[in-house]
C-alpha cells in the first residue's frame, strides 16, 4: 500500500514548520536514508530523510508552504510493486493531524522526550532488531547513542536521523535518567498550563498607522513568533527577582592575556565572554539551588551547569548551551562557543544544541551597554546579564582611592524556585570567581 511521508516533529518541541524545499520530485525513486526535503523550524533549517523505499508518487504540500502542522501527509510513496502514477492520481489521502504534537512537560534532557505523537516505544523486528534507518545508525555510531532508549518519529515508529541528534550521547534507558543528571528538555510550559495569549494591535490603532504614518508591514518569522511567545511566557508567569553586583576585572583581564600567549600557536583565543561562562558555571555548581528548574509541583535540580549563551542572529535570538561548563578549560570553551556562534548564525544547530540548559549569560557589552536586566529562559530560572567593561573609581584593599576596570552584572532569577538570599549568594559567588580567577584553573 502507499507509505505516507508525514511532516516530522524535528524537535521535541516543535509544533508546525515550513516545508522550505522539495530535494525530490515526483517519479523520483528514494531509498531509506535519502534526503527529501528541507524542514524549516523557529530556530534552524533541517534536512528530512527517507525511511522507506520507493517511489514518489504525490507531492501533497508545495515546497515553501508555511505552518505546516506536525503529522500532516506531505507526500505519498508507492511501495515496492505498486504502480506510482495510481498513486499520484489517488485523492489526497490525509489532511492533517487532527492537533499538533502535545507540549511535553520540562523533563531532564536525558530522557530525550520525544512530541507526543510518537509512539511510545522504539519498534524492533519480528528477530528483534531495533528499527532505524541507515542514517540513523551512522550518526547513533558516532554520537555514541544507545538506539533502544531512542523513541522514533518516523513512520510506525522507525528512528530517523532527527531523533538520535535530539539524543544525548550515552543515553542507556528512557525511564533510567534522574532529573539532577542532565539539563532540562526543551524550554517550555509545565503539562497543562495555557499558552499565553497573542496580542493583537487594536483595529482603531492599525486604522491610524494606515491613514498616517508611512509604514511597511513584514510577516513574523517563526523565529520572531516563538521568541515573542516565549518572552511573554517568562513574564507572565515567572516572577522576577533582580540582584546586582560590581565586579572589578582586573586580574582575570591580565589571566586572559596568559592563557592567550600560550595559546596563540594553537590559533585559540579566550575571551573575557569565555571566561564568565565558566565562572557561571562553578557559580551554578557553588550554588545548585539556583541550579534549578520551577516545574508545578517539582524541583528539578541539576547536577552539571549547561550554560546557555545569547546569541545574536539575523532574525533573532538563539541560545546555544556550552554542556559542562563548570568542567571544561578556558580553551575548550572557547572552541565551543565559536562553533557554536558560527553554526547558530548559519542556522546548522542541531536541537539538542540549543535546548536544554540550565542557565543562561547574556553579554551586551561589545555593545557598550553598562547595565540591563534580562528576562529569564524558561524552563530555566537562572540568567546573568553582564554589561561593559570600563574604568570606574574603586576602593582599594588598603582602603586608598583607585581606578579600575570594572562591569556590572546583573542576575534574573525566578522567585517561585530561587530565594533572594540563594541569588545573592550565586551573585557573589560569580564575582568571586571573576576577581580571583586563579580559582578557575585549579
């Protein structure tokens, strides 16, 4: 009978998506692990392999075609023996899912939860052999990935290349990972809780612009779309507690300057940005109660500080996570944030790249912005906003007036899970860090 290519949930996440570009045509013959299209998300472009041999005998959804909703019949495959044209001439078989997949609940990363409608276990063969696709296979070889903990989203539960990327490396059990092992799964609202409410401009004030104001309109991306949601999200319902420290930086200006001499043969260059990463991250594991998710009933706490970085991209914002921050060498992370800068901006992430984390840094002040509050990651209850930079009259030890090079940083934190006094103290821990840096290298 004819297989049914359905819109794939590339991310646990994802609800719609915009069919970008058809990589096949229809009479063209695919075999499992050929590239058919390209899968535009909120946050990346992705490519959507074949499971199934065949033929293409219907395109259903145009390439180009926006919010497709997840499960929706893009195109029909005529299977081995059958005739493609009689399926191309065959009414188009599916409408659409009758609801896009369900938001799962914030979940330790490891569980690697897959859109709800998937199946609920990884299907094996009549010998017992778990079902994948050959690409699937290749890329779980090389992340290390245990294919029976992994949940497929293909076509009756066949693992795709998707779903091993969503994986975290190592995974052994889907009911095996703690919630204190691995950072939170994608960022969004606890089971059960409304979305937030769009807001639509005011037909008297759309009336106005129209008849005064020259002006252009531009369609929301889904990028812009997903991070306006998420915004008002983090408002809405997590209350924010702000807290401020200087920091004076000095002496992890001077480190800096080491660490680069020796490793200017290596072509690895540190920033001042590296380094606050870091010391977030022993921060975070200084402090675990700010190491937290808010999760109705729940508090998720975390054994390692993934820490998310704000990056700036044409359209948007995305959030990379360096994993393991509190563990990884200036060098290392160093390395990671600019492939993962490069790679953000090119829209190459993969999901599991960029959702996740258990609690963000966002720089501002290349931009020369001294001091901002920024608004929190959710599900994460954690974020520092750093600003410039500059010299400023300081207080010595000895108690003599000075100068220094000093920035402000401050934190957002989500009352419901962190207490101010535990900010506080996360606050002055990440100070502590950055005024003796020494105490990062050992």
């Amino acid at each position: 009978m004819p297989i049914e290519i359905k819109m794939p949930a590339l991310s646990p996440t994802m609800e719609e998506g915009k069919l970008a570009k058809w990589l096949v045509k229809e009479g063209d013959t695919v075999n499992s692990g050929d590239i058919m299209a390209e899968i535009e998300t909120d946050k990346a472009t992705m490519e959507f392999e074949a499971v199934d041999e065949g033929v293409v005998g219907k395109i259903l959804v145009p390439e180009g075609t926006e919010g497709v909703k997840v499960g929706t019949v893009i195109a029909v495959i005529a299977g081995e023996g059958e005739d493609a044209s009689a399926v191309a001439a065959a009414p188009k078989a599916a409408a659409p899912a009758s609801a896009p997949a369900a938001t799962p609940a914030a979940t330790p990363a490891a569980a690697s939860a897959p859109a709800a409608s998937a199946p609920a276990a990884t299907p094996a063969s009549k010998d017992g052999r778990v079902v994948a696709s050959p690409l699937a296979k290749r890329v779980a070889v090389a992340k290390g990935v245990d294919l029976a903990a992994v949940t497929g989203t293909g076509p009756k539960g066949r693992i795709v290349k998707a779903d091993v990327e969503a994986a975290q490396p190592g995974t052994a059990a889907p009911k095996a990972a703690a919630p204190a092992a691995a950072p939170a799964a994608a960022p969004v609202a606890a089971a059960g809780e409304a979305k937030p409410a769009s807001v639509e401009m005011a037909p008297e004030t759309r009336a106005l612009l129209d008849d005064r104001i020259p002006h252009t309109v531009e369609k929301l991306s889904g990028m812009r779309k997903t991070i306006a949601r998420r915004l008002t999200q983090s408002m809405q319902e997590a209350p924010h507690i702000y807290l401020t420290v200087d920091v004076r930086l000095d002496k992890l200006m001077a480190l800096r300057a080491e660490i680069n001499s020796m490793l200017e043969k290596q072509g690895v260059k540190v920033s001042v940005n590296d380094m606050l990463i870091k010391a977030l991250g022993r921060a975070l594991i200084d402090v675990p109660e700010c190491n937290v998710t808010f999760a109705g009933n729940e508090l998720i706490k975390y054994a390692r500080a993934d820490v998310s970085v704000a990056v700036s991209i044409p359209g948007g914002l995305i959030t990379p996570i360096v994993q393991n921050a509190n563990g990884k060498s200036f060098s290392e992370i160093a390395k990671a944030t600019k492939d993962l800068g490069k790679r953000a901006k090119e829209g190459k992430l993969q999901p599991g790249e960029y959702q996740g984390g258990t609690a963000s840094i966002s720089n501002m002040g290349m931009m020369g912005i001294k001091q901002f509050t920024a608004v929190i990651n959710p599900p994460q209850a954690t974020i520092i906003a750093v600003g410039a930079g500059e010299k400023r009259p300081w207080v010595m030890p000895d108690d003599s007036l000075g100068v220094a090079t000093v920035m402000s940083a401050t934190g957002s934190f989500d009352h419901r899970a962190v207490d101010g006094a535990d900010g506080a103290r996360l606050m002055a821990a990440f100070r502590e860090y950055i005024e003796t840096p020494l105490g990062m290298v050992a």
